[in-house]
C-alpha cells in the first residue's frame, strides 16, 4: 500500500573498546507487551466511508518526504482505531495544564502552527492577525466555526482566560515563563494581585482578542503558537490554586482539537475518539489508543510486528535495521535539528574548566561511527549551538576530542578525583544505554568516576527539576535557536521555569532580553554572536550528537506525519488526517 522508504545506509564499525562498553552496558529485556500493559477495548464498527478526495492525494513532493508515510493505492477514508506506544506525560504523573506548552495537536487547538519546514506560521484558531509597526500589539483574529469538544463556541475570551490561568502564580503551571506570556504588559501586576486581570490582553470581540506588550519581543509570535487553549467556562468558578486538581485538568478535560479524551485507565492505556465537528473536518480515524508505560523499544516493538500496535517510537541501530526488514513496517521523520546533550547541574560545577574537560574526555565520532551507524547521527561541533546556523558566531571554539588536555584543566581546577558523578537520562533504548556507557567509559579513562541512572520519564522531570538530584543528565534537545536563550535564564530557574540545569550568568540574561527586543537583525545577530561564544566557553550544556530520528509505524497507517521540533513536544502533526489501508 505504502510507498516504502529507501533503507538508510548502514555501515557499522566495530570498535573493540565501544563494543566492550556496550555489553556491560545492557540492560535484561522487558516483560512482552501483553504481560506489561492491560488490554484495552476492542475498537467498534466504524461509521460510513468519507468520500474519496477527487483527484490524487498526493503529489510528487511528498513522495520524497521522509517525513509523511504516504499511501498511494489507497485514497483517504474513514474508519478504524490506531494503537500508538506512546504517551503524554500529562497522563503519567502530570496533568495537561502542566503540559500546556506542548503543543498537542490531538486534544487542543492553538493560536497558530509551523508549518511542515518549522520556519513559518500558518493559521490554527487565528485565521489571521495584524503586528502593529512597533512590534508592541499583535490582534488575533480567531475563527468562528471552532467548537470545543462540548459543543460550546470558542472565543476571544477563552485565550484572554487561558493566558490568564497559565500566568496566574496559584496556577503553578510552570509553562508561565517557558511561553513568553510575561512579555505581555500588566502580568506583574496581575501575578502580584494588583489587578485582576492582564491588562495587555483585551478581549475585543467573540473573535478578535489584542495583546500589548511591554516591549518588542522578536519572539513573541513565534513563541505564542506552542500555547494550548483552554475553555472558560469549564473552569468557571475553580479557583486558579484548584484547577491542576480539577477532574477537567486531567481525566476530563476538553479541548478543542479533533480528538477527545474517551476512556482512561492509570497506568495502563487512555483513547481519544475522533471529533465530530472539528473545525478541519471530522478525523478519518475514529479512534486513538494510546498505550501507557511502554518506554523502551523491547516493550513495544514485539506488539508492532504483531500487529497489536500500529505506531510505535523512536528506533535507531539494529532496531531500525530489524523494522526495515519487516515488509509491513516502515520508519518516518528526519534528524533531530537539535542535539542530544548533556546537561550539567551548574550548582556542582562552579569552574568551568570541569565541564570543559568533560567534553574533551568524549570521542563523539568514535561513538557516532562505532556505535550509531553511517547515517544515523552527527557529532555536533560545539556545546549549546547548532554549528550551521547563522546566529552563531563563526569563530566560535570547537571542543576535540582530547584526554590529555581534559586531564590537564581537571588538574588545574583542583578536581578531587576520589569522588564520584551521578549521570542520569530519562533514555532507556539498547542503543541510548550504549551510547551513554560509552561516555561513561571515555571519562574513566581520565580518572572520573561516573555512575549512571536510567529512568523513566516522570522519575527523571522529579530528579532533574523538582529534586535537583544530579550532576550531568543526558537529554533532548539543546539550544536550536536563539529564541530558546530565555529558558536559561536566571530568573527561569525551576520551579518558575525550565531551568533545570541552573545555569546564571546576569551578563547573558541582560543581552539576552536585549537582543529579543533590538529591532535591527544585523545588531541582533551580533549579540546573538556574543551569547553563543560566552555560552560555548561556560558549557551551558555539552552538545553530543544530532541524531536522525525515524518513528516506527505500520505501513497501513497512512498520512501519518512526524514532525520534529525543538520547540514542540508532541511531533506528530496533522492527526486528523491519519487513515487506515486497510
């Protein structure tokens, strides 16, 4: 049915010492998928077939799209359930107002969206919109066909109240600082309890909502479409220090989007049934199941060979050679743009020169080369940059691979070697455990002592942000843009924001904010410079590899779209125009 994908070259290089390290390293195999998770409903009789679309489906493009799985025997249609291996976090262990920067295009609907290349805004909510000439007002004009999943109409006051709600202290949303909500004027006030709303966002009509800021932000736009919309009158009443206990934060909540929350069952499995009057059109599908607590390709992948599950995760190495093989599998996506890193926790680090040494202990092409495969992943040339963008300075130092020297600045910064390191990663795949036994051995042979941790994702947010329990973790993404500068600032240290690593510098964070609100892009550029040198020799984190991310999926699950941004948790995209071949 599928058009299938040209394998990725392979060529792998068995170095011995990598190899050693990898055996050490693995972990037993999980339990099969049907000793580890409950089984959920059987799926229903599907309705009526949509009408075919006139015309093909799809065009030439999107046959050399890595990033689409594209069925060309089969035109869209209507019916049928797709079990994924995956899930929110809002439903293990958080709620979906703790999560309501991810961008989740399965329940909710946002102001706007990227586009498939991640460089433009196209419409969501806004159909359109008007930035006043000095960059300080942003009207929204906002469709009047979107409903929410009771049937209700959303309006200009639903963005005005979700604003709000996420800003709000008592809230203890987190996302408060990682949206760019506190350019917005008035939210000191409001958040402080001088006023009883954000004064910047004003409500003109059912669908024209305006938004002043206190000063120009050349992020504001870009930032405000990774906001979820929450409905006012759901809430009505439930103070803002209630709502993350409120049933309709979690288990009953409504949004906007084409799928709904149906049944949920803790630790087991949620469904999302398909929307009936979702402003794009009804969804193909009339189901998604989604599958709690498979979180290493050992729990899910046997279940995706057998046809039990239709979507699966993340593969890399010999499990993306073993899906390759299989003639009703295929793999969707494209490299990571930004890096796989590690993140040190700038409170334990008070020289830099450790850090540094830790990088230069690290032979990421040997890694890349032994372990990952031809194709498969990139070293990345500096520690918190993305080595082809334009906003890097180009003199920028790169870190080599160089024991003698990483041995030499531990010295020099007086390094007791007698203690010991806690490395801990939310990564659990054969290949992820390698890849981080394999540092672990490169900075043994310095002389440090590493002990690793892998978790699963809840356990690693409560070490890694709410207990500060670590001294290097191993994570996504990196910073890809300089957009994302503000996360790593000192004021978003957490539990304000995401500032886990605790990285400080009050030099960044004045150029930081000042290169958001300069104007000219030639100056701008500039101090992006200047930031990406000073972040490069403090190590705000150490950038390792750029991966190639590839999702595992039956080829029968047509249109399936996996889009990978930093800036968006949830990748795939376009769900509503998922269907089945068969």
């Amino acid at each position: 049915m599928s058009i299938r994908r040209k394998r990725l070259p392979i060529v792998w290089w068995l170095v011995a010492l990598l190899l050693t390290m990898a055996v050490t390293a693995c972990a037993q195999p999980a339990a099969p998928v049907s000793e580890t998770v409950a089984t959920p409903p059987a799926e229903e009789a599907s309705g009526d077939e949509a009408a075919a679309p006139a015309g093909d489906w799809y065009t030439a493009e999107l046959l050399e799209a890595s990033w689409i799985n594209v069925c060309t025997d089969v035109a869209p249609k209507q019916g049928g359930t797709v079990t994924l291996a995956q899930t929110d976090l809002a439903m293990q262990g958080q709620n979906w107002i703790v999560r309501a920067s991810t961008n989740d295009e399965f329940i909710f609907s946002q102001l706007t969206d990227l586009d498939m290349s991640g460089q433009n805004i196209i419409p969501d909510v806004a159909e359109s919109w008007e930035i006043s000439e000095d960059g300080l007002t942003f009207t929204y004009f906002l469709r009047d066909d979107v409903l929410w999943h009771d049937g209700e109409p959303l309006t200009a006051a639903d963005v005005k109240w979700t604003i709000e709600m996420l800003y709000h202290p008592d809230t203890g949303a987190g996302v408060r600082t990682v949206l760019p909500l506190f350019a917005i004027a008035g939210t000191d006030e409001f958040a402080a309890g001088d006023a009883d709303e954000i004064t910047g966002v004003q409500v003109i009509d059912d669908t024209t909502v305006e938004i002043t800021l206190n000063e120009s932000r050349a992020d504001f736009f870009y930032g405000m479409g990774g906001m979820n919309l929450f409905p006012q009158h759901v809430f009505e009443g439930i103070p803002f220090a209630e709502i993350q206990e409120s049933p309709y934060a979690l288990d009953e909540v409504v949004g906007s989007g084409p799928f709904m929350l149906g049944e949920y069952e803790p630790d087991q499995f949620y469904i999302l049934e398909a929307f009936e009057d979702y402003y794009k059109g009804r969804p193909y599908l009339d189901r998604l199941i989604f599958r709690i607590g498979l979180d290493s390709v050992a729990s899910w992948l046997p279940g995706l060979e057998a046809g039990e599950i239709q979507v699966g995760n993340m593969v890399n190495g010999p499990d993306l050679l073993r899906v390759e093989s299989d003639e009703n599998l295929t793999v969707v996506g494209a490299p990571l743009p930004g890096a796989m890193s590690i993140w040190p926790n700038h409170d334990n680090f008070p020289d830099k020169r450790v850090l540094q040494a830790l990088i230069h202990a690290i032979d990421r092409e040997a890694i890349v080369q032994g372990l990952y495969g031809d194709g498969q992943a990139l070293v990345y040339d500096y520690t918190a940059v993305d080595p082809i963008a334009a906003w890097i300075d180009p003199n920028v130092p790169q870190y080599t691979y160089d024991p003698e020297l990483a041995q030499q600045l531990l010295e020099e910064a007086g390094w007791d070697f007698t203690g010991e390191l806690q490395f801990v990663t939310y990564y659990q795949s054969e290949l992820d455990r390698r890849v981080v036994a394999a540092m672990q051995q490169f900075w043994n042979d310095i002389g440090l002592t590493v002990n690793v941790e892998h978790m699963d994702g809840p356990t690693f947010v409560t070490r890694f942000y709410e207990e500060h329990d670590f001294d290097l973790a191993y994570g996504c993404c990196g910073v890809a843009t300089p957009f994302e500068y503000p996360r790593y600032t000192c004021g978003n240290m957490f539990p304000a924001g995401f500032n886990g690593s605790r990285y400080c510098n009050a030099e960044v964070d004045e150029m930081v904010m000042q290169s958001l609100i300069e104007p000219d892009p030639d100056t701008r550029q500039q101090m992006w410079h200047e930031l990406s040198l000073i972040t490069n020799e403090e190590v705000l984190h150490m950038t390792m590899f750029q991966q190639d991310r590839r999702h595992a999926i039956n080829k029968n699950v047509c249109n399936y779209q996996f889009r990978q941004w930093t800036n968006i948790i949830w990748p795939e995209t376009n769900p509503h125009t998922w269907y089945l071949a068969d």
